[in-house]
C-alpha cells in the first residue's frame, strides 16, 4: 500500500476549522487507499507567543529551554488534528518526535536529525491509523527535546517520506513555486516541475515558499516534494532530480531581492588573506552577507564589494570604518540597490543567457551596478526604484509568462 | 545534603512577574544551602484554553490525545520556570514527566503513578541546579504521555518528595489550612499541624487547599506537606501523620457544604440487596451521591435518604420516579438542605463531642434534619438558611476560633 506523507504550515492549521479542512484532505487520501501521516506545524502565530513569553522572563533564554518551550506548539496541532480526525469517523494517532524516536544531535534550536525510527509509524499506518507527526522537533539520545530551527518542518516532511519510501506532499496557501512574485510579475506562471538546484537558488533569492535545508535534505535522499495549495486541489510544483528535459527550459524562474546595500572597498592591497581578514572581521560582528564580487583595480589593489540587506548597513559601517584605517583603502557606500537574478539549469548548455539579461535591462536604460554568476544563476544590482520594472523586463525577456511560454 | 520539593499551582505562575517571584523563592532556599526540585502546574487558567481548543475540534476527545494536549500546560511552565531561574542567576534545568521516568498505567486523563526513576533529578541537583519538573503529567511504558487527573500536581509532588526522601512545600495563595472558611467564620485559625485522616475528611467536606488523593498519598509514603503562601514567608500548615499530641485536641476544624438536596425513600420494603439495587441504579446514571442514611422504619419497611448537589437533584429524580414505581415506596424531595460538620482525630477518645455540637444547634433553635458520622467527624443537615450561622456557633462550641483557643 502506498503512503503519502502531508504537511500543513501553521497558517493552514490557525483555526478549529482549518484544522478540520486538513483532517479532511488526509481522510480523502485514506479513503482513497493511501497510508497517510500528517506531519503539522504549530497553530497559527502560537510560536510567536510563546516566544514572546520566554521573552518575559529571560532576554537570553538557554536554547535547551526554549526547545522545550517551543515544542509545546507542534503538541498542541498534533494532539487536535489527531482530534479532528477521530471526530470525522477515522481512526488516528499523534506522536511527539520523541515518541517516535527522531533522533538529533543536540544542537538546540538548530538540531540535524540523526536518524528516525519509523516502526511505530509503520504499525500503526498498518492497524488502519492516520498517523500525526509533530514536525519541526526532534529528541536527543539523552532525551532531551530539541527544535530544527526555520524551515524545521519541511525537514521533518522530507525525512519521514524518505524514511517510510512515501510521496511528499507540502501545503501552502499558494498553487506552488511561480516563475516569479506574482505580485510584482502579474503574468508569472505556476511552474509545474524545478529541479532541486534551481529550487535552492529561487529560495535563497528570496522565493519563501521552502526552506533550502528542507530542499538539501530531498536532494540528498531524492524525495520529490509536491508543493500543492491547501485551498484547492490543483496540482502544484514537483520539486525533483535535475532531469535532462529540463535543460530544454533555459530559465526556470526570476527573483527580485530588494532592500539591499553595497559596501565596495577600493584599492586594498591585493595580498593573500586579505578577503579572509576583511569576511571574518564582518562575521565576528554578526553581519550577514548576502553577496561578494573582487576585481582587480591594478597591478597591486584590488577592489572588493559586497551586498548587505539595508537593515544590515549600518552595523557594516561600523567595521567597515575600522577596517579601512587599518588596511588603508577607501570605502564607497551604495544603500540604494536591488538584486535581479535568472535561474535555470538550462543556462549550462545554452549561450547568450547572460547577453539577452543585459539587453534586456540596457534597452530600459537600467543601469548594472554589479554582476554575480553561478552555474545556474545570474545576479544583476541596480538602482532599487527600477527593481520591479527590471524583474517584469527580465521575465518577459525568457518568455516566462503564462500563454507566452511554452511550459514546462 | 536536604532536599526540598517546592510546588507552585497555576495562580502562582500565571504571569511572568509570578513565575519570577516563584523562582526567587526556590533561589532562596538554595542559597541557604538546600537542594531544590519545583514542581510547577501549568500558568494560570491556560488549562482551560487547551479543553477550549479540543472542545472546539471534538466533542468528545480521545483521551489519549487529550492528555497528549493538556501536557503541554506545564511543558510551558517548566521551561518558562528554568529560564527565570538561569536569568536569575541559578543554574536550573526542566523535566517533563517522560523525562525522568514517571511511570504510570494506561489510564488516560486519571493515570496513577507506578514508579519514579529519580537518578536524573540527583545527579542535576548534585551538579548544583535547580530541577523544574512538570506537575500533573506521567508517561506510560509505551512513551504515551498520561494525566493525573483533578490535585494531579500534588501528587506529583508528594510522589517525587517521597522518591527523594525530601521535605515537601506546597505553595498556594493562602496561608494554610483554617479552623474553618474565614469567609464564613472571621475568627477561623490558622491549623499549624493536622493528621492525614482529618485532612482528608476535611477536604470531602468542601476545604478546597488539597486534593484527597494527594493526601493519601503522603499518608501512603508518610510525607509531611507543608501548606504555605506563596505570598509571604510565614509557617502554614503541616499534614503529618497522627501523633498522640493531637487527640488532646477534640475538634480539629469545622466546614460547611452548601446547596445540598436530600431525597428520602420512605417504607422500602427491607430485604437484603435493596440498597445496592437503589444505588447501582443511580451510579449508572453518574448522580454523585454525597451521604446516605438509612433508618428502620417498622418491622418490614426502612427509610433510605441520600444527599446530592443540588444542582444533581433533576438527574437524581429521573431515577428516583423510576426506582420508587419498581419497588414501591413514597419518595420525599428536600431542596434545602446545608451539612455542617466537625472533624478531629481526638473525639475518638473525648465524650460528649456529638452532644456538644447537637446543643449548639439546639441553643439557636436550629433543627437538624439528618445526622451522619464517621470515627473523626460528626456531620449534620441543616436547613440553608441556617447554615453559616451553624457553622459559626459550632466553630465556638469548640473553642476554634483565635486567642480562644488553646491553639495547637
């Protein structure tokens, strides 16, 4: 009998009814024939509370304790929907991670997961049972309750599917993964299969539907992840293995990143280590990169850029200025910038990619700051007020829009 | 080394200024060099928001995943408690009930407790920390997790006090257990010690500090609790074990039950096994019964008279119309009813006690309806009305009351 494994976000479970619409999709899987496990996340913003009560009596709480705080909030899901279910005619059970042995490193607050048990799954999906896992936890061999940190619930989807050989299934409140923000992209199309590379490269550009661990974690163990809209029962995007059909489809998508600033050290003396000295400087104080670009300026200096979001700059100045004095360069600040970026694993074997990007951005007059590349991507930065037009060019430019495309 | 088991209900934990004042406490006494484990309830009235949450997806929730909910209740508590204590200075660590081994049996939502492991609360208490451990819960050997059932907490306190060889506090928001309801009766006392036995009678007759099966769990495993505020640092109450030093006292403390209803069959034919009959009857229909009284009537016939809640009085009639076409006998109602009692280990050996709390009544013109006793406690039903003043002048007739009484 074949299973399927089902994941409802907290958005999907924020309400006594929303509960009941889940329940009701798992039982017309089961009524269907599938062995079916739920694996749920924390009710609405009830994460956010009780984050806001740790808050109340610690400014630092210690990450044991919050784990075992925050794990109250996939407990409570788990233990309703298995409710739910049994009030709607089908019989179910629920288990903690620690119940059915998912066990973690104890890494609290951003555990890895070890290795999962699933016999008790097994026995229970085999009496019959719609089984309800709390995701985004797991249990050390000590015991101890620890937490998988952002995205910690499409982890814990992706590892029981691959656990059990089951199909994925992650429900969102929208149709899938898009060629674009349609919000700022009106004819972006719901692209109906991407390859898990290009899936990682579209989620750290700022597409939020999947959290990149969750995406590494299928890649690794090959599990295709179906990301459908909890609302309908449209088919969504598959998230698979790289397939050579795809490389027919030069880009897959295009991404917006906005709020950004640039930090450009110029003529720092090109000698060795002098990056490591600079980014470990900046990581020391907590800064977060988003991206790096060197050129060399002459035969001695080198000038070294790199992107923070806005939020960040200011945090950034503050070593950067310190930084400067002691390497002696000049420091130029950019705190009006954007990102727009293509992906597609396409890009590999065809040319001009990057040629028709720039055209496209050129005939608009849009000005290219900086350019980054990977095997499958392609960054431009330009002035923030023409992101959104920058995006849609760009996006016409491959013919990802709904009709016009070709589909994949 | 000594150790302490501190516990703290939900009033005294639900908001982050009391979850605060509850761990400066526990920092207290581990400053004057005791050991310290707290068992804490879940905060404030969060209970009540979980049923909230079953009831609104189940009208009748599997009691696993009931329990499975409720848990979280304290989860909460524990983790929010060591957080305090660490913020504050003092290493601590919380525990649910799976975590150190609180055993108990299958019985979901009432589980009674099998067996404690408490190698992991010493070996945190010889590193020096504070053990925070969640009241009202248990786990089976199955890794379910269970719940103790209504004064759950106190069990669990005295359970692991007695598992440790500790001194056990209880900490609620009043000063110990009184003479008598100083709502009622302003010159109720504070007891400094009272036996189990009185505890318990007390507790059934409406004293609302400790649940009975807490109680008799220290009389099982010999645990003195002492009854405290949480709000003061004054001696409360001991429950101890009867010592001979109390039967000097004849009364221990006197209580009130209000909103009583009596049902009285009148000429039951008296064969044997008609009780049962009359009472099997009603516990099918879950009437609580409060008192029962049968009298011979004449040679062939008794009266059978029970007490109830009033609010259990419609239920009680449904039956009772039934019962008495069956086996053919009058029925009377009394709506009216209150029930005064005394309690004391020593009237076991003083006289006269029944005769001096019947003339108080008399004194005032108050007439008794019905009379029932134990070894240690003289009960008698009273019409409402009557029932505080009652309750006053047999509070007086024993010397209860502060400055006039010997204390104890």
């Amino acid at each position: 009998m074949s299973i399927v494994v089902m994941k409802f976000g907290g958005s999907s479970l924020a309400t006594a009814d929303k509960i009941r619409a889940a329940a009701a999709r798992a039982i017309a899987a089961h009524k269907k024939g599938k062995q079916v496990v739920m694996v749920v996340s924390a009710m609405g913003d009830s994460t956010d509370h009780l984050v806001d009560l740790a808050n109340q009596v610690s400014k630092d709480p210690p990450k044991r304790e919050l784990d075992q705080l925050l794990a109250t909030g996939e407990q409570v899901s788990i233990s309703l929907m298995a409710m739910a279910l049994e009030n709607m005619g089908v019989n179910a059970i629920s288990f903690t991670a620690a119940q059915i042995g998912m066990l973690t490193d104890d890494v609290h607050t951003k555990a890895r997961i070890k290795s999962i048990n699933v016999k008790r799954i097994n026995e229970q999906l085999d009496q019959g049972r719609i089984v309800v896992v709390a995701g985004f936890q797991g249990v050390t061999s000590d015991g101890a309750i620890t937490t998988l940190g952002r995205g910690g619930s499409n982890v814990t989807l992706v590892a029981i599917a691959a656990a059990l050989g089951a199909e994925c299934e992650n429900f969102t409140d929208v149709d899938g993964i898009f060629t674009s923000d349609p919000r700022i992209v009106p004819n972006a199309r719901k692209i109906n299969s991407i390859s898990y590379e290009e899936m990682l490269e579209l989620a750290s550009l700022g597409a939020n539907v999947l959290h990149n661990r969750a995406v590494e974690f299928a890649k690794k163990y090959n599990v295709a992840i179906h990301v459908r809209n909890s609302n309908n029962n449209r088919k969504g995007t598959m998230i698979v293995a790289e397939s050579q059909d795809m490389e027919r489809i030069v880009v897959s998508g295009a991404a917006l990143k906005d709020k950004l600033a640039g930090v450009t050290l110029r003529g720092v003396s090109n000698r060795p280590g002098i990056a490591a000295e600079i980014f470990h400087t900046l990581a020391k104080a907590k800064v977060v990169i988003d991206d790096i670009v060197q050129t060399i300026a002459d035969d001695r200096t080198a000038n070294i850029s790199f992107t923070v979001d806005l939020g960040e700059l200011n945090d950034a100045k503050k070593v950067v200025e310190g930084l400067s004095k002691k390497i002696g360069c000049q420091v130029v600040y950019e705190d009006h910038l954007a990102k727009v970026s293509i992906v597609g694993v396409g890009m590999r074997v065809h040319t001009g990619v990057a040629e028709r990007m720039f055209s496209a951005l050129a005939e608009a007059k849009i000005n290219i700051h900086k350019i980054t590349t990977s095997e499958i991507k392609i960054s431009c930065f330009i002035d923030r007020e023409k992101g959104k037009e920058a995006l849609r060019l760009v996006h016409d430019a491959f013919n990802l829009g709904g009709k016009k495309s070709a589909g994949k």
